[in-house]
C-alpha cells in the first residue's frame, strides 16, 4: 500500500509517494507560472524545417516549442493512405504565420524549447478526452482481450463528430455509465473553455494544467493508498473534497500539526538529500555512482564493502540484483529519463545475466513513466530507455557549479600554480619594479614553496620583485595581479589587501 505526504506550507509544493516505508516517487511544483507540461496555448508558426519535417511555433515563452509533422492535428486528421501521407512535406500541413492549438508534452531541457503537440488532450480518472483525436485508445496493462474489446466498443459507441479519447488502465471493470458521465463532463469543460478563449491572437495560453494535488488524486487509485498527510487546512478541505465522491472516510486523510516540516519529520527530507548524490549505497556494502548529462545517464555498480559469504560468482550476483532493484528505485525517485547505460559488474554465466534483467523488469513495473529495456551490449552494458516529460529532480533542484562550470572537477593545485607561473613569464623584462599577485593559499604553497624557496629563483629570472597576496578565501581556479609598479607603492597595496581580510 502507498502513502501520500504532501508539503504545501510553502510558495514551493511538494509530494511524496512512499512504498512499503520507501520514497519511492518525488514531485515538485514551482509557482503556477513556471508550469508548463500539459498547457494548451494558441500558437504561431514562426518557422517552417521541411528538412527536419517539424516548425518551430511561438508560445509565448522564452524558447519557442518544437513540433514535428507527425504531431500536427492536420497530419493526425488526414484520410489519405499512411504510405503517401509519410511521403508528404510539412510545409504541406502548416504555414509560416499560420495560429494553431497546440499542447505541451515535454518541457524544454538546456538550449531546447518545450516539445509540442496538436493534438491536444486532457485526462481524468478513467479516460483521456481528445476534442479532436478522432480515434480509441485503450490500455495494454488490462487483464483481458476481452475487456480491451469490451471498452474499445464502448468508447467509440460515445464519441461525437471527430473526438477521441483514450481509455486508461483504471477504467478496468468500469460500467459504460461511468465512462460516459466522465466523458460528458471533459466534454462540457472543453466547451466551456474554448467559447472563452477561442478570440484570443496568439501567443496566449489558453489551459493551464491543473496543480500537484489534482494531478495525483487522478493519476493514482484511491485502493492502493492507505493514508494522505497534508500539512496545510486549505489543501486539506481540497483533498477531502476530491476524496469524498470515491467514498473514502477521513481516516485515509490526516492533517499534519506539528512545527516540524512534514518531510522532515516523516525522514523523506534525507530521501531528497541521498537523491542528490552521486554515489548511492546499497544495504550490502556495495554501491551505485549515478553520473547525469543532458542526453545520457550512466549507472557503474560498484561492489565496494560487499565481499560475500560464499564465492566471487555468488557475490556478483547478489550484488547485481540488489542493485537492479537500487537503480529501479532511483530511476523513480530522480526521475532520470533518456537513454540509460548501467554497468552491472560483468557476469560471464547466462543464466546469471537473465536473473539480473528478470529482476529489474520485475522492479521497474511499479514505475508509472513508460521504460523500455533494450538488453545487453556486445560490452556486457545494459541499455534502456525511460520517457522524458519534466525535467529531473537533479536539473529542478541544482544548478552548474559556477567554479568548475559543471564539470565536476577543477585544476589540480599544481596545474593551476604553472598556470599562473605562465602567465608571470609573460611579464618577463617589463621595465617596472614590482608586480602584487592575488591568488589562492594552497596554490601559491605549490608555486613558491612552503618557505617561498621558488620565489626568489622566479624574480631573479623575470627581473622584478613579485609581491604575493595568499587569499584563502578565493574561489578556486583564480588568482588577480592586483597592481604593477613601484615597489614602494605595490607594499602599501599589498598592506591594504592585508587590512581587508
């Protein structure tokens, strides 16, 4: 059974989905204007790729969305066979100027604009209504062929003129009432909205998606949750209304009191601070190293402190399917998406490796976001893919270190001392008498000696007097010549810098 603890004291909102005492999902939501997946706005086609087959279309934001030709409501609707319109350009589908509806599906990721859509559609508890999707959908996870067709059936008996929509899993055992009173309500809010909001010129945004709470009490069933804790009334009377119509007492729902933070007190506050490390270690002894880039995740297992009790085979393999379950918890819990590489200590034996995959099959079903495993390399490297929709918890939470630049790493001591060594050379036979160097304690160790034994060496060399400043305070990778000139007058500046610490 879940339980669902939602922080929403602060201008910063925030969700938890615990399993079995495990976090397991983290979600967070920035003030409604940073909200962008889901949004439905009208449109301008501001450029037209036929070579890349997608436009580029001003949505009002920073970056204009990117959307490809198969994704164009006019492509969706076309009657023509699938082989000739594939042949087709997208220039025959969309106009430079043209205003059209589109819909979020993806946020924009580094230099990228948010990924569209025109076909727009919005999801409720059972279905996903599409005002013009002109076709069914329904769910693979059902139970039966049966049911799939039993649905399917009843779906299309509902639509009107060229809607459509998608049946979800949750809609399993659900009656055709059901469906269609859910229907009729999606189809009256569409309504509603576009008599408002079809006048308006583009770029306007004409949806906003709806918030944390609506989006979990949709997405998830009230069966598998067996207690909601909100740590703020309004939210609370909110989630006792949205429970109410499902039949869910009170007892599902508490509302948290303490001074605490809710996260804090309930330990999912450490759960986010271990989701933003680099090494992750597993009950064994053995560990994972997570390293994230733009466009790849790279996953090494490490076995670390685990020697095991038996034998060097059975210690790989125990440590390989502990940390399967490790990395399907991770993925959740980071929501790191994109092409994944993990590096599973090498298995020579095949019975070992199917195990391994069987395992973390077995965890990555209880992972909402659609992940595809594509087996093992010719290098005994597993690759997968997970679905990129927002950005991960790495990217929301943290930025580029502004010292390394997002590398990770900085010059060595020694490197950053013959750099600025270099950088001295250049001044070699200047004509002044002295010259004031700015620069980090543990560098300027390296570059002149513990007891400045390398600094006479070095002026006699370059022919003027080198007056050093060591900062402790300065940023890694820096070092300033702060004046040059007179000796007399580069002691006083040297004085003053001394004053100033």
């Amino acid at each position: 059974m879940k339980k669902i603890y939602f922080n929403m004291a602060t201008r910063e909102r925030r969700a938890a989905i615990v399993e079995n005492g495990e976090v397991v999902e983290l979600m967070i939501e920035r003030p409604v204007h940073n909200r962008v997946v889901s949004n439905v706005y009208r449109g301008k086609v501001v450029n037209v790729l036929p070579g890349m087959q997608a436009a580029f279309i001003d949505i009002g934001r920073d970056k204009n969305g990117f959307l490809y030709r198969d994704d164009l409501l006019s492509f969706h609707l076309s009657t023509e066979d699938e082989a000739e319109k594939k042949r087709r350009s997208i220039s025959e589908f969309v106009k430079e100027g043209e205003e059209i509806l589109v819909q979020v599906t993806k946020e924009g990721f580094g230099t990228k604009g948010p990924r569209l859509t025109g076909v727009v559609s919005f999801p409720g508890k059972f279905i996903v209504y599409m005002p013009q999707g002109g076709y069914v959908g329904v769910s693979r996870r059902f139970s039966s062929e049966e049911e799939r067709e039993r649905l399917r059936q009843v779906g299309e008996s509902l639509l009107e003129g060229d809607e459509g929509l998608i049946i979800r899993t949750s809609c399993e055992g659900q009656s055709a009432e059901v469906i269609a009173s859910e229907l009729q309500f999606m189809r009256e809010r569409w309504h509603k909205l576009w008599e408002q909001e079809k006048h308006r010129k583009a770029p306007a945004l004409i949806h906003q998606d709806t918030g944390l709470i609506e989006r979990i009490m949709r997405d998830f069933s009230f069966a598998t949750v067996s207690e909601i804790v909100v740590d703020h009334l309004e939210e609370y009377r909110q989630l006792k209304g949205l429970l109410a119509p499902y039949g869910q007492g009170e007892t599902t729902l508490r509302l948290y009191h303490e001074k605490e933070n809710i996260f804090t007190a309930f330990g999912i506050e450490k759960e986010l601070e271990r989701a933003m490390k680099r090494q992750v270690w597993l009950k064994n002894g053995a560990y994972l190293m997570i390293d994230q880039t733009e466009a790849l995740t790279v996953i090494d297992v490490n076995t670390g402190k685990f020697t095991g009790k038996t034998n060097l085979h059975d210690t790989i393999r125990k440590t390989n399917a502990e940390a399967a379950k490790e990395i399907a918890k991770q993925l959740r819990l980071r929501d790191i998406s994109g092409i994944i590489i993990i590096d599973f200590i090498d298995m020579k034996r095949e019975d070992d490796q199917k195990y391994v995959l069987e395992t973390f099959e077995q965890a990555l079903k209880g992972d909402r976001t659609k992940t595809s495993i594509h087996g093992l390399t010719g290098l005994g490297l597993v690759e997968m893919t997970r679905k990129k929709i927002r950005q991960n918890l790495q990217a929301s939470l943290s930025k580029a270190c502004p010292t390394c630049g997002g590398k990770g790493a900085v010059l060595s001591d020694e490197a950053q001392a013959f750099k600025i060594e270099r950088q001295l050379w250049e001044y070699r036979g200047m004509g002044e008498e002295a010259l004031l160097l700015e620069l980090p304690s543990h560098v300027a160790t390296v570059l002149f000696g513990a007891k400045s034994e390398h600094l006479k060496r070095l002026e006699e060399a370059l022919g003027f007097r080198i007056l050093v400043f060591p900062n402790r305070k300065m940023a890694e990778e820096s070092f300033a010549i702060r004046f040059i000139g007179t000796l007399t007058e580069a002691s006083a500046q040297l004085e003053r810098l001394k004053a100033g610490v």
